[in-house]
C-alpha cells in the first residue's frame, strides 16, 4: 500500500472542490475530512461526487483515500 498523507496527497486533490463544499465542511481541512470520511467515501465510490459536470475521481484517486483511512489518517 502506498503511503499517503493528508498534506501531500488528499489536501491537493480535494482543493479544486473548496469552495463548492465549504457550505457542509472544508475539504481541505484535516479535521472535516476525518470526521467526514465516511460520507465522502461513499460519495466518492457511488460517482455522486463531485457532481456532474466534473469527472469523477478515478479509481487509483478513491484508492489513495481508503490507503489513507487504512493508515489511520496521517496529517
Ligand atoms: C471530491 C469532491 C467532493 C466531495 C468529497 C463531496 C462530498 C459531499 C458529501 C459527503 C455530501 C453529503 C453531505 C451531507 O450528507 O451532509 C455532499 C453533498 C453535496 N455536494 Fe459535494 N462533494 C464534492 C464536490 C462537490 C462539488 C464540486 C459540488 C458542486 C459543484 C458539490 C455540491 C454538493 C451539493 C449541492 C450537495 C448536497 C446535495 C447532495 O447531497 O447531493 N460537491 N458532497
């Protein structure tokens, strides 16, 4: 399993989706995310976020953030 951190690999895959989201948590916030991550994971996998007409992450993207569930998080 790659090793991945919030800092150097979630952080900057969700930036582009701050704004969008800020109305429920930040993305780019290390706290949200964690306590979030449920939700966000389903989304994810599901393809319901982010919506239309952004693509969907792919599947090595989804990969990175359960890798980095599976660690417990690193910040
Ligand atoms: C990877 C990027 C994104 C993630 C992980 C994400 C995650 C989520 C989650 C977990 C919810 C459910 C919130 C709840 O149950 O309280 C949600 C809802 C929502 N998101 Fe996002 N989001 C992303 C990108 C976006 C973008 C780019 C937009 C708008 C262009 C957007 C618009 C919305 C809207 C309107 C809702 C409420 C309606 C619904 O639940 O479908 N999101 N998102």
């Amino acid at each position: 399993m790659a090793e991945v951190s919030f800092a150097n690999d979630i952080a900057p895959l969700f930036k582009q989706f701050q704004g969008q989201m800020i109305w429920r948590f930040d993305l780019t916030a290390y706290g949200d995310v964690v306590a979030n991550h449920k939700e966000i994971y389903d989304r994810i996998r599901n393809k319901g976020m982010p919506p239309p007409p952004f693509p969907p992450l792919t599947d090595e993207q989804i990969a990175m953030f359960t890798d980095w569930i599976s660690q417990n998080f690193p910040p």
